[in-house]
C-alpha cells in the first residue's frame, strides 16, 4: 500500500483494518462490483442460451437483493458453483471473497423471509419493550461474535475526522434497527448487505418511497377497523418517516413508518396504546445530554425507559450513518466515561491527553452493522474492547472497565424549520444549494425544469463554443439548462466524497458531450444517465455511459428528428482515469492486490477523447443543445442547382455543335452532287 492510501485510511480511522476487512467493506458498498444477473436466465424459463459462455451471474437477482420470498427458490442461490465463480473472478472477486458473500446473502435471505412470517402479537409487542436497555435496537440472535476490526489510531493525530459517506440504500421504513445497517459492518458474520439501488436520492427526493402494505382484504371496513389497524400499525414500528417529517409522503396512512412533524417522538405507554408525551422538546433535550440518567421532573427513567411505573419510547428517524444524503436523519454521538465520571466523546482529546480514539461515525457504523458484537480497536499504545451489548469498554491488558453511552444529537423544533426552509445546510450533503446562476422560479422539488438560455449571455456563448469547435457546419436553434435540484446535489455530494477519498485533493471534472435517442431524454433529465436504463451504444472500453470530448463524436449517436438533433451537455467527474476494456464493468482497480478503483475509464490515457463511467452520481446532466443541418442542406441544394444548370448549357453547347456539323455535312454533299451533275 503505498502512502497515498495509508494517509487516507488513517485520515478515517481506518488505518488497522486488514485488507480482507478493506474488502468487504467496499464491496459492501459499491453495487458494481458484483456482475450483473443474467436477464434471460430470471425471466421465465431460467433458461440462457449461451450457458456456460455466457458472462453473467446465473443467481437469483431477488437473492442478491436480498429479497427472494422463497426458502427453497427453483432459481440457484450458489455464488460458489462453477459458472458464477468463474464470472466473480473476472471481476477480482475470488472464491474466499465469494464464500465470504454467500453467507451474508444466506444469512440475509433468512432474515428477510422471517421477516415476511413474523406475526406480532399482543405478548410479543409487551415483551418487547420490557426490556429495559436504553436503545431497543436488537432482539437476541441465535450467534454473537467478535468482530475484530482494529483501528489503528496514533497519539499524534487530533480529532479524528468521520468516516466518508458510502452509498447507502434505502431501507424500507418501518423496520427495526436490527434490520438495518447491515451494509456497514466489517465481518462477514456480522454484516449483512442490503440492496443498493443505481441511484442515491437527496432527502426529499420521493422517487424511491417504500412501499405501503395497507390491508389486502377486499370490501368496505368500519371505523373501528380503521382505527383498528392504525393503531396496530404505531405499535409495531418505531421509525418516523423521512419523507413525511421533510414535507409529505406520498403513501400517507398507507407508509409503515411513523408520521410526525420532529425526527423524535416519545410516547408512553397507556394500556394497550401509546400516547404522545408533553414537554416532547425538554425530554429530547434532557436525553442528548449524556450525563443524565433520567428526568426527575417529568418522573422519567433513561435507563429503563419508564415515567414512574409506565414504559416510555423514542421513535426516531433512521441514522445518519445508514441515510448519508436525507436530511433530518438521526446523528448518534457515542461517549464514554473517564476517570472523573466525565463523558468524552469518542474522537475527541480528552484533556491532557493526546491519544484519540475512533470517531463516533465509526462506532456508529459498527454498531449498525450489529448491535450484538464485541469491537476491538487501538487508541495510542492501548488495546481496547467495546461491548456494545453491555455498553462498556475494556482495557485488554490492565482489564479496566469504562461505561459507555450512545445518544443523539440535539436537534430543536426550531433547527428543524431552519433545516426544511434551507437557512440551516446540512453537514451530511455538502455544497447542496443549486448555481446562483439558475432561474430561482424553476427550482422544483421533485424531477427537473428545462429553461432556455437567451443567446445574449456568456452562458450560452459558453456552450456554442465548446460545440462549435467540431461541429462548425451545424447552427444551434437553442440551448436549455436542466435544473434538478435532486440530482445536482447528489453530484455535489459524490464530488465531495472524491474529494476526501483523495486526501482533499481536488476531483478532475469536465464538459461532455454524450448524443442519445430522443426517448431516452425525459429519463436522463429525471433519473441521470444511467446505461442500464437508457441502453449503451458501445461497450469498447468498458460498460457504462459514455461521453465525448468532440461534439462530433456524439453527434453519430443523436438521432434525427423533425425539429433537427439534440445533444446533451454533461458535467462529469472523470477524477483518475485508465485505458478501459470492452469486459469492465467497473474501472480496474489501481493497485494489483488492492481495491482502489479508478473513477473511470478512457481511450486513451495521454490524449482521452472518450470517457467511460460506471457510478452515475459523478454525471449531472446540465444542457441540452437543439441543432439543424440547414447549412448543409443548403449547400446540397446549391450544388444540385449548379449540376443541373452546367448540365443544361452542356446539352445546349453539344446540340449547337451537332447543328453545326449537320450544316457542314449538308453543304458539302450539296456540293458534291453539282459538281457531278
């Protein structure tokens, strides 16, 4: 590893991960490294033709989603049979890594259809939230295991910064905590992956909203039916939806999370309901402090979670760590306690000390990938063990014993206006206001607006140039701007996180060109290029959306229509980039026993004119440019009319010369005959 790469992990506290660790977690997070699933092998028949040749994985793709509901699928659920380890290994994916994935998909496999059978009853529900810990996160499992994932912090390092945001997938609201974050963990034991979609969406994005159960019986209910399955519905989900506290949700009484206005909401127990509590600010407030135990003033208990001899809850929004780009998501601060029962934070110097320890984004991680488990890390010189069970940590060599607290960070009713009207930004999606540039009337909160940019401004000028240097023979009719707030800040969002992955260097970006079918734009202005969708014209460096330096070069892929061609303008992070091949389906990785990637592909590294790339959050699509050939037709027109009348005088000159001749013939033969006569 060279030093590059060390600074980074060391900048994340990352440093003593071991690189089986290193790859399981990236694999974890990136939904490129696996190949695709062979279409024709899914579709009814589970029948490919090219059969062994064929350089798909054939695997169940509802398994790999984790979302297959049939325990004994007639679909293969083998990742390690001789076919799919084959198509793993042209990846770099070998048959440790391969096992190593086939136990979190099996694992995830039961989870989901137990999931899909769990029947909660009265009993169930009450014994439930008997427990007494503070965070109800987990119910026991069947294994607990050790994860050992050292991080290695040295003393000479200050606060020690949060881990860089990974692609992260929607989970389904209404779950509990012990079904999410699975993605994030480091042992194969301890993690589960979930499905991460093509598409990472900003907060208030509602292109990917869960879906709502509802009741399937048919016929008119009554109102005690009604309330009936509403009630049913709070007591068995304890998440508040992210859609709804940031402004609505579509599926509205349909959704499984809870709806309410604060990303916090304590409830009591009144019988067999749960009724909201009073003064719901004052209790949250109390609560993030990690030094109160309890409320005496309101009678409530933190540690076993009781106002005097009734149980008390927190529903809360998912963590910031499982949903890096929403808004109004939960961010968990992690403490432990010192010698002088004072709470540190984890990453922060405690003082006269030097030494940190990992950052609470780290912790925080580990914790979601298993609420169950035992981590064991390095601060300084010391080995520690943290308990997430017990909530303690230990000293492996002197065996001392330190509490541990996990709480969130305080947000007000006030902060939370400020979120949702944008005066506040939020730390989790940086540079999230769109170009003071656009037009602040179209700026919707769902999908895009198209402006027309007048010719009269450098803008435009701007972009006729660029076009014009290959395409001097074609006139631009006009040239709009793409205003989706969504996917721009989803952009700026990947360009940040390049930007850490790098050390804080700045990310290469550019203007490309990328011509397409007039079918394809509405999805590109909506959803981004995305080649599964929209289709790839070419795979000769590799399978992904292609750009291209030359207008001229895209201009072969446009299509023809009434109103003439259109051609999209593309910013695109192009970041480090390598010659590609026409079997990638992700850019090669930089090191040979490494999986640091490329960020995309090319046709040539000294002088690239094409670029490839695979994750389409480093594409904002910015303009679309509408051109005619009316020059060339022209053109055309007047050289025909030339040919035509050049071929007219010819035809005139040659029937003179023909008369001429004719008159000649005749005379002389006119001549002959009164000579003779």
């Amino acid at each position: 590893m060279n030093a590059e790469n060390k600074k980074v992990l060391k900048k994340h506290d990352l440093s003593g991960l071991s690189e089986n660790e290193l790859q399981v977690l990236l694999l974890q997070n990136d939904p490129f490294f696996l190949p695709d699933t062979c279409h024709f092998y899914n579709k009814k028949g589970y029948h490919c033709k090219q059969q062994d040749n064929c350089n798909k994985l054939h695997v169940c793709r509802h398994f790999l989603h984790g979302k297959c509901k049939f325990l004994r699928c007639v679909v293969s659920h083998n990742l390690l049979d001789e076919h799919a380890s084959r198509v793993l290994e042209t990846v770099g994916i070998d048959g440790k890594i391969a096992s190593n994935f086939q136990a979190i998909y099996d694992y995830k496999h039961l989870e989901f259809n137990r999931e899909q059978k769990k029947v909660y009853v009265h009993n169930y529900r009450n014994d439930y939230w008997k427990k007494p810990a503070v965070q109800r996160t987990k119910e026991p499992k069947t294994t607990s295991e050790t994860v050992q994932c050292m991080l290695d912090v040295p003393p000479s390092e200050g606060p020690s910064s949060t881990v860089p945001a990974q692609s992260q997938d929607l989970l389904p609201t209404g779950m509990r905590d012990k079904d999410k974050g699975k993605e994030n963990g480091f042992d194969s034991r301890a993690v589960v992956s979930m499905e991460i979609p093509s598409s990472t969406v900003p907060a208030h994005s509602q292109d990917q909203l869960p879906t709502g159960v509802g009741n399937k019986n048919k016929g008119k209910k009554d109102s005690s039916s009604d309330e009936a399955s509403k009630d049913n519905k709070t007591d068995n989900c304890d998440e508040i939806c992210l859609f709804y506290v940031w402004k609505y949700c579509k599926n509205k009484d349909k959704c499984e999370s809870v709806h309410y206005h604060l990303p916090y909401k304590w409830e009591i127990r009144d019988g067999l309901n749960w009724r909201e509590l009073p003064m719901m600010e004052e209790i949250e407030k109390a609560y993030c402090d990690p030094k109160n135990s309890s409320l005496p003033s309101r009678n409530i208990n933190f540690q076993t979670m009781t106002c005097c001899s009734s149980l008390v809850r927190r529903l809360s929004t998912p963590s910031s760590v499982l949903k890096p780009t929403f808004l109004l998501t939960t961010e968990w601060i992690w403490y432990w306690k010192n010698n002088q029962d004072k709470w540190i934070e984890y990453g922060e110097q405690e003082e006269g000390n030097s030494t940190t320890s990992p950052s609470s984004a780290v912790i925080e991680n580990l914790y979601q990938a298993d609420p169950g488990v035992t981590v064991a890390f390095q601060a300084g010189q010391h080995q520690y063990e943290l308990n997430f069970k017990e909530m303690t940590q230990t000293n492996t060599s002197f065996k001392t014993q330190r509490q541990v607290c996990r709480r969130p960070k305080f947000v007000s009713s006030e902060d939370v206006q400020k979120i949702k009207t944008g005066s506040q930004r939020d730390s989790s999606i940086p540079n999230q206001t769109c170009p003071s540039h656009w037009d602040a009337s179209a700026l919707p909160d769902l999908g895009y607006k198209a402006v027309v940019i007048s010719n009269a401004t450098s803008e435009y000028n701007e972009i006729k140039q660029l076009f014009h240097q290959t395409m001097k023979n074609y006139s631009i009719h006009k040239i709009q701007r793409i205003q989706n707030p969504s996917l721009w800040k989803v952009f700026q969002w990947q360009k940040e996180k390049m930007k850490r992955e790098k050390g804080g260097k700045e990310v290469q970006e550019k203007r490309l060109f990328h011509g397409t079918d007039v079918t394809s734009m509405e999805t590109i202005c909506n959803l981004n290029f995305d080649w599964r969708i929209c289709g790839s014209n070419g795979t000769n460096y590799g399978k992904g959306s292609y750009f291209a330096r030359d207008a001229c070069y895209s201009h072969a892929y446009c299509q023809a229509t009434l109103q003439g061609h259109f051609m999209f303008v593309a910013r695109v992070l192009v970041g480090d980039y390598v010659k590609g091949k026409t079997t990638y389906v992700r850019p090669p990785v930089k090191c040979a026993d490494k999986l640091w990637l490329y960020d995309s592909c090319v046709d040539d590294e000294l002088n690239p004119s094409v670029f490839v790339v695979f994750e389409k959050h480093q594409i904002y699509p910015e303009y679309i440019i509408e051109y005619k050939e009316e020059r060339i037709r022209e053109q055309k027109v007047a050289g025909i009319r030339e040919q035509r009348e050049t071929g007219i005088r010819e035809q005139r000159e040659t029937g003179i010369r023909e008369q001429k001749e004719t008159g000649i013939r005749v005379s002389r033969e006119e001549g002959k005959k009164c000579v003779i006569s």
